[in-house]
C-alpha cells in the first residue's frame, strides 16, 4: 500500500470516528490492573521488553466494593462515593482544576445517563471497577503534596473529556431513555466506560509518585541536568526567532497537515513518519505547525529542531538525550525510569547513538508503555542539518530497527538524500511524505495564498501574481524571499524586477533555476548600485561572506569588532540584504544570520553564483586572521576577569557570570571558540603557520 492510500484511509477513519465514535486513541494494550473486562477491543499485540526484569505496574490497593441490597436493587444518589470524594480533594488545589473540571463532567455523565439506562447489569460491574480507581486516585491526591499536573496527565484529561462529548453529543438528553433500550446505545456507552477506564488507569501510574521513585525533585533534576540537552532545538524556544522558524500561513498545507493528522490517528499505522522535501519546499513551516497543533493538544512528547547556524542544534549527539529530557519533562514515570537508567550508567549520553537511544529512549518507554498516553509524537526536524551526516543516517537506522517496539510515534524531516530514501524504501514500519512530488496544483494554489496573505499592501495585477506563482514551483522558501525583497524596499520597482528575472538559458539545474534566479537579482540590486562606493560594496560583501561562513549568528555589534567596522557601517551593510539575511530583534541582542540554507548552497557554489560567489576558503583563512587579531589585541592577556583568586571555586564568586559577560564580549568568545574551525576551514599558508606559531606560544588567554 503506498503512502497516497495509507492517509486516505486514516482521513476515512478519521472522519468517521469524529463523526460517530470516540477517537480511536485507546487501541493499545492497556495495564493488567487486576480488573476482569470482558468483550474487550483486541488490540495488537507488543514487542516484549527488551529489559531484563518487566515493567512495574501496581495492582490495585483496594478491592472491589461490595455492593449492598440499595446498590443492588439501582442506582441511588450514592452510588458513585469514591468519585464524590476524589472531586472534594480536587477542589482543595487550583493546580488540579483541569482533573477536576473532567471528573465533574464524569460525574454529571455517569449520573445523568445511568437514571435512564434499563439493562444495568454490565454497567454495574464497570461501575465497581471504577470506584476501585477512584479510591485509589484519592490515596494518591490525598497528602501535603499531591501530584502535578505534567503534560501527559493533560492528554489523559483530555481523551476522557474527548469521550464523554462524543457519546453526549451523540443524543438528545430529552429522549435519552428510548435511545438506550436499543442495545447499539448500550454497547456504546458500555465501550465508552471500558475507554475512560484505561485513561484513569493511566492516570493512576502517572500520579503515583512512590513507584516512579521521583520524590526527591532536587535530587531528579541534578540528574536531568546531566544529559546537557539543547534547549534551543524545542520548537518553541526563543532561538526559534533568530533562525526565523513559523508556522504555515492560515488556509496553506492544509492537505498535507490532515495527511499528517490522519497518520497520527492512526493507533494500527506506522510508528514513523518521515518527511523529505529538496530545499524551499517547507518542511520546517510545516513541522512548526505539527508541533503547534499537537502541543495544543498535549500530544507532543519532543521536538528537536536541527540548524546549521546554532552549534547547539547541529550536534547529532545531542538528539537522543535532549529527546529524553523533554519526554522526562511530559511524563513523571518517563522521568522515574530515566532516572534509574541514569543512577546506572551516569555517563550514557556520551555513549554512541545507538546505546543512547536504547538506554535513554527505549527503556524508559517500554517501562512505562501503560502509563503513557496512546496519542503521544516526537519530532525531529531537519536531520539534513546536522554536522554529522553518518550520525544523522544512525538516526534514521535505529528508529526504523525498533519502530514496532515503540509505545510511542517520531515525525522526522530532512532533504531527500539518496541513503534516506534507499532505507525508507526498504522499511515496512514508515511513511513517507516527499513535498516536491506533491500535486503541483495543490502546492501552487498554497503558494497563491502565502503570497497574497504576505503581499497584502502592495498593489499587483493577477496575472503578475500568477507569473510569482509560476517562477516558484513547489519552492516556498522562493515565494518567501519575493514578499521579503518586494517589501523592503521600493515595492513596485522590485516587483517589476522579479518578474522578468524568469531565467531562461541559465547553467543551472532546472530545480534550482528560478531560485537562482531570484537570488542573483537580491544580490545585484544590492552590490550592483551605482550609488553606492566601491569601497561601500567591499564592505558589504565581507559583511554577507563573513555570515555565510560564520559558525554561529553573531550580533551586528560582535560583527562590527571582529570586522574592524562601525556599528552603523555593518547595518548599512545589511540594509539591502534582507530578503536573504535575517536580523533577530529578541531582546536587546539582534544577531544576524542566514534567512534559508537554500542561499547558503548558492552563495558557495560558483557554477550557480558566479560573480556573487563566496570563495568559502579564503574567507574563512581571513577569518582566521581576524580571530588571532581580535584575541592578541584583548587587554590584559593575563586575568582577563580580573578575579581576586584562582584558588576559589567559581561556585563561590558572587555574580560571575555578569562578570564574565563583561569582560568577555561576544566578539571574543566567538574568536577563541572557532579560530581553529575557521584555520582548518582556511587557505593554508606560510605566513598563517606563523600566526599560529605566535599565537600558540605567546598568545593564548588565561581566564
């Protein structure tokens, strides 16, 4: 079955299960709690655990009440006690209202539904089985410090609120009782008390602190901060402005997000989905909004965003551990199983891929598959991006090894490289969605809308429009740089521009044509006005090479020191440059980097960018340079923090780290961070061995 028919069979289960049927979020195995369900959904069976000793999961600390003659002969006001006594303990903290607020709708459901309900006998049982739970649950929030309301107890909340509404909306209340003498409606209500059973039982292990041995707080967090995960890489971090990742423009990628929806729907499809577009086709926009969407819906475990421009989010080896940490951070017992795993191996993520993701992701998921919820996705965007291309294919490797044994599903992106495709290919357990072979038509009318959503102010005739829409292709990064260029400046001159930068008879490849295209005209109309000096020109481009080539997003400040330039000399070199350039404006720092890895490619590659190009290896000797400069000239040499004592620990001086920033400028820490990246990087010469000779033997810092 391809991938086409595979998401139009999940949008057809989808549809209907909102239409008619609770979501069909409960099909895996649910914890053997010691309670006797019969009639239960089968559901496919899991790959055992690869631990040496099985999971713990708790049995009930109660056994089923007794039901007395009252009980036996209906349902009475106090049928439902343990519930009523759970709602009181709830009330007594502001923390737990989002459990409160779906145990009263319980509560009014059960109430409401059993008065009218004839044939008892079944409900009654279920009923039972549910106080059991109920009583429990209140041994667990009774105390001092009852448990916190973490993410994956959220999504529990919200499937049994999900359930409730589908089977209430479902009737007229007014006619409820000649509803259920049909014994479709009783099944169903019947099937519904068996589904919000499972989500307490998983509420239950996720509030049961002493198991997951997560007691001490302190204690769990000195562990998690061992795993140095990158905080940048989550979806929503504040590095997410400065690498200007956003979400899908409202009303585009529409089919491709209920695709991915459908996939996520699907308890019985793949456990991996992996997306792969050429550059400019979208793929972080549409990752941004799959993170949205299922954060809102507290179904997202992880997010890792890779990026070339921030060190921290190029570094494969930093993937599995800050996975763990983020899922550590959606589950309590995630976070008790992870901790166990750390107490045994403190140093495990160090260790090699593969025995990261075994010990660090595996383990702790397959200890704690019932107490999960069965909606839960981690994302992984742009592996493509990271430094390490061998480590990024051990990524793939692994997750498509143990895809069946996963509890949980991972979304990954990245460009369509030739050993991603031959494994997808070759994978049963794995969808995948390729942007660029998606309708044209469809993509296009999305490119329509972006376009008139980012152009709004400016004044264009529909065929010009049209002519936009064409020069694009699949390519969005394409239509993003047009509305960026066209807005940053004399609207009307640069649309005109564009349009007849159509490209015929260019030596590029036909699918990178039109970007090339217009990314020649971004750079002549900057470096080709007549206006401007030549010396004007040299300046702006060691302004756009040096950003190119720079390990990391430097601030226009740290630019301006490193590049022997003004402030205002390296802004007015960027001026003109920001339709392919982006200049961050989070706080008080405006760091600049590239707008897309699509002009990277084209800025390096001569064939493509001829008298634009960056020769990458004599800039990044001049860099080189530079970085030696910038450290030699720093006074003093010697304690540049100018501490009263070696001798004392750092954890003993009193606001080192604003001292640290004052005495350390960005500019510097840059250069004795990545002057030796820059020398290797760099054209290797007699008089830059020199340097190096001078610097290593006379120069370096002592802190």
């Amino acid at each position: 079955m391809n991938l086409a028919d595979i998401f139009k069979k999940g949008r057809r289960k989808l549809v209907k299960s909102e239409s008619h049927k609770a979501p069909p979020r409960t099909t895996s195995p649910l914890p053997d709690l010691g309670l006797q369900i019969t009639n239960a959904a089968q559901v496919p069976t899991t790959t055992p655990s690869i631990l040496a000793s099985p999971p713990l999961i708790p049995r009930p600390v109660s056994a089923p009440p007794e039901m007395g003659d009252a009980e036996a002969s209906g349902f009475n006001n106090d049928s439902w006690p343990n519930l009523t006594t759970l709602l009181g303990l709830l009330d007594q903290s502001v923390l737990l209202s989002p459990l409160k607020a779906v145990l009263d709708e319980l509560n009014s459901f059960v109430r409401f539904y059993e008065s009218a309900v004839t044939a008892r006998t079944e409900i009654e049982a279920l009923r039972a089985q549910l106080e059991v739970l109920f009583k429990d649950l209140c041994g667990h929030f009774t105390g001092n410090v009852p448990p916190l309301m973490t993410v994956s107890m959220l999504n529990l909340c919200g499937a049994i609120q999900t359930e409730l509404r589908n089977l209430d909306g479902n009737h007229d209340r007014n006619t409820i009782s000649r509803y259920f003498q049909a014994n479709c409606d009783l099944d169903e209500i019947t099937a519904s008390y068996r589904r919000i059973q499972g989500y307490l039982e998983r509420l239950m292990l996720n509030a049961n602190l002493s198991m997951w041995a997560v007691m001490d707080k302190q204690a769990t967090e000195i562990q998690l901060a061992k795993l140095t995960p990158s905080l940048s890489a989550s979806y929503n971090s504040a590095e997410a402005t400065l690498v200007r990742r956003r979400e899908c423009t409202s009303k585009t990628r529409e089919q491709v997000l209920l695709d991915l929806k459908a996939w996520k729907s699907d308890r019985n499809g793949e456990k991996v989905c992996w997306m792969s577009g050429m550059a400019g086709t979208g793929k972080i926009t549409i990752a941004m909004t799959l993170c949205s969407t299922l954060d809102g819906g507290h179904e997202l475990g992880a997010s890792f965003f890779c990026n070339r421009s921030l060190p921290e989010c190029r570094n494969v080896k930093l993937i599995w551990p800050t996975i763990a940490y983020q899922l550590a951070r959606f589950s309590i017992p995630f976070q008790g199983a992870l901790n166990q795993v750390l107490e045994r191996d403190p140093d495990v993520h160090t260790k090699a891929l593969r025995a990261q993701f075994k010990h660090m992701i595996l383990e702790p998921l397959q200890h704690t598959i019932h107490a999960l919820p069965t909606s839960v996705v981690v994302i992984i965007d742009a592996l493509d991006e990271c430094e390490d291309d061998g480590g990024a294919e051990q990524i793939l490797d692994v997750l498509l090894e143990h895809a069946s044994k996963l509890p949980i599903k991972f979304f990954a992106s990245s460009r369509p490289e030739p050993y991603i495709r031959e494994r997808i290919g070759k994978s049963a357990q794995t969808s995948h969605l390729i942007l660029h072979e998606l309708d044209e038509k469809m993509v296009t009318a999305d490119i329509g809308t972006y376009l008139r959503e980012e152009l709004i102010s400016i004044l264009f005739m529909d065929d010009q429009l049209e002519t936009l829409v064409k020069h694009a292709g699949v390519l969005f990064i394409y239509a993003a740089t047009v509305a960026r260029y066209i807005k940053s400046g004399n609207s009307q001159k640069r649309l005109a521009t564009v349009l007849e930068v159509s490209g015929p008879g260019r030596s590029s490849s036909n699918k990178t044509k039109q970007i090339d295209a217009l990314y020649e005209a971004v750079l002549a109309s900057a470096l080709s006005n007549s206006d401007l000096e030549d010396s004007e020109k040299e300046q702006m481009k060691l302004v756009l090479h040096t950003v190119v080539c720079a390990q990391e997003p430097l601030t226009v400040d740290a630019l301006a020191r490193l590049l022997k330039l003004s402030s205002t000399e390296v802004q007015e070199a960027l001026r003109p440059l920001w339709s392919v350039l982006h200049v961050s404006e989070s706080g008080t720092t405006n760091r600049v980097s590239i707008l897309h890895a699509s002009f990277s490619n084209y800025i390096l590659d001569f064939s493509r960018s001829k008298q634009f190009a960056c020769d990458a290896e004599t800039h990044n000797g001049k860099l080189a340079n530079l970085c030696f400069k910038r450290i030699e000239q720093n006074q003093p040499q010697f304690n540049i923090c100018n501490l009263v004592s070696s001798y004392v620990f750092d954890k003993d001086i009193p606001n080192l780290d604003d001292i640290i920033n004052q005495a350390i400028p960005l500019d510097l820490l840059y250069a004795c961070q990545y002057w030796v990246v820059h020398l290797n990087l760099g054209h290797k010469s007699n008089t830059q061995a020199q340097i190096l000779h001078d610097f290593l033997s006379k120069r370096l810092l002592c802190g």
